[in-house]
C-alpha cells in the first residue's frame, strides 16, 4: 500500500507546547522526518497549542501541578485539537504523558533516548550533598521532592515552576539555593552547560520514561502510522513499556511521588522502581529482570511487589 507524502501543498501539522524545550523536540521530530523520507522543511508545519499546563499566572504564582489537575493538564488541548482535526501527530515529553490516551489516540512511536537522569543546577553548591542544613530547594516535582526529603529531611522545598530561563532566574534572585532540571531537556536545547552536575539513578532514580520524546497519532491514521513507523526506536519502546506498565498499576499522576527506569541488556531488561510517600519519609524499591519481550508483564509484577509492601495510606497527603 502506498501513503501520500507531506508536501509544502499539503503539510504534516507537528502539535506541540509553546516551550523552548517543546518546540526543540518538535523541530528534531520534523528533522528526522525530513531525513527519513528527503523531504524538504515546507513538507511540515509546527503548531503551536497552549495547554493548562503553560498558563503564566500559575507558572508565575508557582502553583503546585496537583491543584492545577493530573499529567494531562500538558497534553488535553493538543489531544482535542489532534481529534479535532487541527493537527495530524502531536509531540510530547513522555513523562508528561497519562498512561492512557483518549479514545482514538494512540502513542506508539518513541524517539531514541536521551540521557535520563536529573541535573543539579546551583550557583553555589556542587552537589546534593554539600547543601547546608535547613537549605531551600525549588522544584514542582513531587518525586524529587520526596527523594530529597527521604535523605536530607532538613531541606526546605519550595514550589519552584517554569521553563529553564525563568528557573535560572529564580535562582538568581535568591528564591532558592538550587534547583532540578531533566539533563535531556538541557541537552536538546543545547545548554547542557546550564547543569552544576548529572545526578547518578542510584542516587536519584528519574522520572518514568524520563528523557523519552513520544508522537502521538489518530489511531485511524494510515499515513501518519507509515510516516512514524520510520522514527520508532524499538529498544526505547521496550523500555518505556516496562516502565509505562508499572506506572499504570501504581495509577501514578502528577499526585503521586514514583520513579522508574528499564535498561536493556541483550534480550533481557531490567527495571528499578520506587515510591515514595510525600513527605518522604518512606521509601519503598525494588527490581526486577526478565526477557524484554515480556516488558509490560514485568513492570506490572514489579508494582505489584511494592504495592504489597505498601501501608494503605502510603501515597495520603499529610
């Protein structure tokens, strides 16, 4: 069977959040399709969507993710204008993804991953460890926020959102003495330099399908199947199956403080979770290997050992 094209006549809309980071990922998406099928940049059109997510007023007021709603609050307004028509495929930062796509969405087709873990950003602290006690850390992330309490309960962590300029500015201005930032954004916008240091999984364990660049698509959508089907990272597919499954049966969201990374090894994957309770001052990990073509299986079997261990309450605010 044979698919039409993009061409300048008629283009592929690329749906994509406004953010310097979003558009980076958005533009390497319309390279790569460039690439793989010799088609010039007027083949593509990037529109731009402004979901609840980027509202300024709530960025500027550093309003915590959980009482503005759940992950997609960065994605439900590309996803109508996606089922409306208005775009053909949309771009996202995989761990802003739900774990279930709308009624004839589908999200099958992963970029090749980027680095996975946190960066530590300070003006003037190299690390973690060399805060001093009672130090104030900024960070929207509830899983950062956690595993930093988990360690060092004497931290103080503010609410800290935005994109890298305005979190960078924030520091400056004294609001805290460091921040966290995912490397892979840093690399993909060309400013890795922005990073004091990479922060080891051991230490920190990211953020499920942290680093990962996902497309989504109408699930009756021939030509857009055909034209991703050529981007499709297998390995970082596997990966991102394991660790998308054991977020779902953890019913993770924006609410829930819960990190985990698969990492393949020939046929066979291992994946390294954890939770966390809010306030961190529970932690609760494991990990588990079996063969890669059982992904899924596996990152369910590993939520359900921790949920086992877990106290009713766990995941309540206190």
């Amino acid at each position: 069977m044979t698919h039409a094209l993009p061409s300048p006549e008629q283009p592929l809309k690329i749906g994509t959040r406004g953010s310097p980071l979003a558009l980076a990922q958005a533009r390497e998406t319309r390279a790569r399709l460039m690439a793989a099928f010799a088609l010039p940049e007027a083949a593509f059109e990037i529109v731009v969507i402004k979901t609840t997510g980027d509202d300024r007023t709530l960025i500027d007021a550093d309003r915590p993710l959980k009482e503005i709603g759940n992950k997609g609050l960065f994605t439900k307004e590309i996803e109508e204008a996606m089922l409306a028509g208005t775009i053909d495929i949309a771009v996202h930062s995989s761990k802003d993804m739900p774990v279930e796509q709308p009624a004839g969405l589908v999200l099958d087709c992963f970029l090749p991953r980027e680095d996975v873990r946190d960066a530590f950003i300070s003006y003037h602290h190299p690390g973690i460890a060399a805060l001093p006690p009672g130090a104030v850390v900024g960070t929207s992330s509830l899983r950062r926020k956690a595993q930093l309490l988990n360690t060092r309960p004497d931290l103080t962590v503010v609410e800290f959102r935005g994109n890298v300029q305005t979190r960078l500015k924030k520091l400056s201005d004294g609001v805290a003495q460091c921040t966290f930032l995912a490397l892979a954004g840093l690399n993909r916008l060309g400013t890795p330099e922005v990073a004091t240091a990479a922060i080891a999984p051991e230490e920190m364990l990211p953020a499920v399908a942290q680093g990962a660049i996902g497309i989504e698509r109408r699930e009756n959508d021939d030509s857009a199947a055909f034209l991703l089907s050529e981007l499709h990272c297998a390995d970082t597919g596997t990966r991102l199956a394991a660790e998308r499954a054991f977020l779902a049966r953890l019913d993770g969201s924006c609410e829930t403080p819960i990190a985990g990374l698969a990492t393949l090894k020939g046929d066979s994957l291992t994946l390294r979770g954890e939770i966390l309770r809010p306030d961190g001052s529970e932690k609760l990990a494991d990990q588990i290997t079996g063969p890669a073509a059982e992904a899924k299986a596996l990152g369910t079997a590993l939520a359900e050992t921790l949920l086992s261990r877990a106290a009713p309450d766990f995941f309540a605010w206190r």
